[in-house]
C-alpha cells in the first residue's frame, strides 16, 4: 500500500502538523491522566472497594477520551472529504 500525501500550499502544510501536535498533545496528556491513577489503583490501596473504585474512575477516563479521539477522528475525515 501506497499512501501519497501532496500540499498546495503552506497553510494545508502548516495545518496539517498542527493536527499531527494536538493529537500527540491529546494521547500525551490521556497518558498523563491515566497512568498515575492505575499505579495507585494497583498499589496504593488497602480494599477491594478502593480498586474497584479507582478502576471504574480510569474506565471512565478512557471512555471520554476515546469518545474525544472519535470526534476528532470525525472531523478529520470531514476535513479530507472537504479537500478537493
């Protein structure tokens, strides 16, 4: 498979980085979120409610941040339909 990827012009070019900067900005801080929670899910706890509490907590982050990813993913596919 064979992915070619031309620019008009400057502004597609520049725009085009931006959105690569923000969706690396956005998996970052999804990470950022994420991680410390689950390591004290794992260890700083002292019951089974306090896991399974924390746990449904990182459950919901990843929910909104995956439903976030698909409405930019959406918009990008708008964006490239858009483009002649």
């Amino acid at each position: 498979m064979k992915v070619d990827v031309t620019f008009d012009n400057g502004f597609e070019k520049a725009f085009a980085v931006g959105v690569v900067l923000v969706a690396l900005a956005v998996v970052f801080l999804v990470g950022y979120l994420i991680s410390p929670g689950a390591a004290y899910a794992e260890w700083d706890s002292s019951s089974s409610f306090g896991d399974s509490y924390y746990l449904r907590e990182i459950a919901e982050y990843i929910d909104d941040v995956s439903e976030e990813l698909s409405d930019i993913s959406g918009t990008l596919s708008d964006i490239e339909s858009a483009m002649p």
